[in-house]
C-alpha cells in the first residue's frame, strides 16, 4: 500500500511503513496522515512492524501520538513495534519526553528488522 507520504511494504515476515512526511504539514493534512495509517496498519496475531522514520522531517507533538496509537495497536494484536531511522531532533524529544521506555528503537531498518523478528 502507498500514499504520498507513506508506503508499506514487506521485508520477510515483517511489515515496514516508511514516513515521508515533510516539513510543514497542517493539522487537517496530518489528521488525514494518521487515519490512512492507522488504516493500512493491519493487525494480524504476531505481526510484526518496522516503523522507518528517515523519511520524516515533521516534527509536531502530532508524531508522537502517532507513534503511540500505531504501538498500542500492534500490541493490542499480540505483535511487535520497533522504530528506526530518527533523526537527532526526533531522538532527543523521544529521549526528552521518555518514550525511550516505551519503543525499541534501532538505528536502520536493517537492524530493526533484526530486532523486531528476534
């Protein structure tokens, strides 16, 4: 499946949704933004999904809800959630507002697809 600013596809076993969000975005266009995903983010028992931010330079608290919802949907469904491909601001307001606890969270996708099949 693919949108304009996301894509998911497959890696094995394991989903990948890439964010390709840019720098400014409205709050309707993100509102829109986080239904198409949450609707594409099917939950299968087990699944197992590797969220790829490399691709996103948007940066409102909008993100971080986004996250949240996206991870307490995949475990809801019994499966896994490993993010990767932050950028340093990204990280450091993750870091700041301690969702660090909450995510496993890998440098690239290599190594989330690692982590989230283990």
């Amino acid at each position: 499946m693919s949108h304009d600013w996301f894509a998911v596809s497959q890696e094995g076993v394991v989903q990948v949704l890439a964010l390709a969000v840019p720098f400014h975005v409205d709050s309707a266009d993100f509102d829109r933004l986080h239904d198409a995903i949450m609707s594409a983010v099917e939950v299968r028992v087990g699944s197992k999904w590797v969220i790829d931010l490399a691709g996103l330079h948007y940066m409102g608290s909008s993100v971080l809800g986004l996250m949240v919802n996206l991870r307490q949907r995949v475990r809801q469904g019994g499966g896994k959630l490993v993010l990767c491909g932050m950028n340093p601001k990204l990280h450091q307001v993750f870091r700041t507002c301690s969702l660090e606890k909450l995510f496993v969270i890998r440098t690239d996708r290599d190594d989330a697809v690692e982590a989230v099949t283990r």
